[in-house]
C-alpha cells in the first residue's frame, strides 16, 4: 500500500464531441506533496484537475479520497478538496471579504469570521478585505481565488495554471505562497506549462500527453528515467556529411559540420563509445575534445512534446 491521499485509478473521458482526454490515467498522489502536473495545451491536464474535484463526470475510472470512491463518498470528498480553477471566478462588485467568506457557506461549513480573517492575513489580503474584486490588480485576484479555495478548509488543493500569464515578480511570490501552503500540511497539485516551475516547486513532476500520463517521478529520478546523455566530439576538421561507417550510431552533425553528437543512454551495460571512438580512428577522423552533457528535464520534456507532433 502507498501513502496516497489521492489515488485515481484508470480514469477515462471522452466528452461528447469525441474527444478522449484522458485515456486510462492512474496516479497516486502523495500526502503533503507539491505535485506539478506539465503538459502541452490540451494534454488533458484540466480535465483530470476537474474530474476529481467533480466538476466534470469520468467516462471510466475511479478516484479515492483517502481509500474512498469519490462519488459514493462525495461530499465528503468535496470537503476535502479545494480548487483554484485557470479562470478567475468572482464578482466583480463583491468585496474580498464576502467573496471568502461566501464561499465557506457553499460547503456547508457554518460562519467562522476568525477562520477568513486567518486565511486573508494568510495570503496578505487582509488590508484589501473591503476592497471590490474589480479594484484588485490580477495578482491580487489570483490571492483571492486561493483564499476562496481554502476558505472551506480543504487539506488538498489543486491549482489549475496558477500562473499563467503572470509576470515573473508575481510568479516567484506565488511560489512562495505554495510552499507555505505545503508547509502547513496542504497537499498540493498544480498544473503548468512552466518548466521552470515544474522544476523549483514540485516534490514530483508528472508529464502528460495527449490523455496519457507519459512520465512520473521526482526531478532527478525523471532524469535518470527518462533522460539521456549526448557526447559531443569536436573535430580537428569540419566535415560536409555523416560517414556511412558511422551510421549504426546514429550519430548528428552539428555546429556547422565541427561537431559529431552522438545521444546514448548512461544506464545502459553498454553505451557503445569505445567501439564510436575505435571506428572514428579506423575513419581517420581526428578530433581535438570530448563533452558529454546530460539533458534536463526541459529537453525531456521537449522530447516528449515532440513525439506527440509526430505521432
Ligand atoms: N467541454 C469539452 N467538450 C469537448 N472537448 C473538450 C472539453 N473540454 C476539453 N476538451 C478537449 O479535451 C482535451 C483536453 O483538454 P484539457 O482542457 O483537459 O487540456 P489541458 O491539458 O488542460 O490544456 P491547457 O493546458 O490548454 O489548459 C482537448 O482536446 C480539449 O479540446
């Protein structure tokens, strides 16, 4: 057994037009973790974010609360969760106060003036408590849109894109912000399109791709999984093409015929270099330095992105 809060366990939809967004997806989510969720535009990231906060139906599949069928369980379940949505959803005429304070009431959960007083001071809203929604700048919307996710007291919270479309300043304060939420126990999964983000937040990051969950793991075990090293062998002289002797490595030519790059997997028994090196003298062709470089999760996540273009 896992230590899952969250497990999601085969989950399908295909929406009426068609479309399958999720085809099978299985996840275990951890407590107390910062989970990020990186996928294309229309990878399915919202729509497994939606599903298990029950906004939009599965087509197949199930999802446990804490070993508990979500829509057997449901309100319970509901309680459990928060949900900070890609759009911001209020009203523009509704004070801050209101707006968190409200959305307390939408669970069930009766007034507790000194629980939304926490959670604005929280988040540093509480000087903006009279503040109409439409006077806030877009940073401080997002703030609220948080603070209205915790007002119910979730201990999960998913954030769909949270900082899409927010500059760099605002980017790092809301990490920040994240990280506290974590450190006060909230198990956290967020979706991005940010690699970067990906990277400084997350505990785990979980690729998906067109419905699939592709890859899952910490940094570095993805790295170790999925990632791959390339050899760069600079030549004493530029050559116009790759010899035909070298073909069994696959290996590319670059900077302008300077450079052989040959991409080789350093878990595996045998990288296939030495017999590389051998044949290059067998060829004569000469060489003046080695590199070896090992691909990040940006070109990780690159090389999955592109496999789906050309599947
Ligand atoms: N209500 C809907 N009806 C029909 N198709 C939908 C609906 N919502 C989403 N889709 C389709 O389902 C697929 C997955 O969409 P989803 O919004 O889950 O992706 P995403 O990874 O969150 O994308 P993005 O990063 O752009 O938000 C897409 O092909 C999308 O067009």
């Amino acid at each position: 057994m896992s230590d899952a809060i969250v497990r999601i366990e085969g989950l399908r939809k295909a929406y009426a037009n068609g479309v399958e967004a999720l085809k099978g997806v299985d996840l275990d989510i951890r407590k107390g973790e910062i989970l990020a969720l990186l996928g294309p535009n229309g990878a399915g990231k919202t729509t497994l974010i939606n599903i298990v906060c029950g906004i939009v139906t599965a087509t197949g599949g199930q999802v446990l609360v804490d070993g508990k069928n979500w829509l057997q369980d449901f309100r319970s379940a509901r309680t459990r969760i928060g949900l900070v949505p890609q759009e911001l959803t209020t009203d523009a005429f509704e004070s801050v106060w209101a707006t968190v304070s409200f959305s307390r009431g939408l669970f069930g959960k009766p007034r507790d003036d000194a629980k939304v007083e926490e959670i604005l001071k929280r988040l540093t809203l509480w000087d903006k408590r009279k503040s109409e929604m439409r006077e806030l700048s877009g940073g401080m919307k997002r703030r609220v849109m948080i603070a209205k996710a915790l007002a119910h007291e979730p201990d999960i919270l998913f954030l769909d894109e949270p900082t899409a479309g927010v500059d760099v300043e605002l980017r790092r304060d809301m990490w920040e912000l994240v990280r506290k939420l974590r450190a006060d126990g909230t198990t956290i999964i967020l979706t991005t399109h940010y690699i970067e983000e990906a990277e400084e937040m997350a505990d785990r990051v979980g690729v998906i791709r067109k419905g699939e969950l592709v890859a899952l793991g910490d940094k570095k075990g993805l790295m170790a999984q999925l990632g791959q090293r390339t050899l760069k062998i600079t030549l004493d002289d530029p050559i116009s093409e790759v010899p035909s002797g070298l073909s069994e490595w696959g290996v590319a030519l670059e900077d302008e015929g300077h450079t052989l790059c040959y991409r080789f997997d350093s878990h595996a028994e045998q990288t296939g270099i030495p017999q590389l090196m051998r044949r290059l003298d067998e060829l004569h062709l000469g060489w003046k330095d080695l590199a070896t470089h090992q691909s990040s999760l940006e070109d990780i996540f690159v090389s999955l992105v592109h496999e789906e273009r050309a599947a």
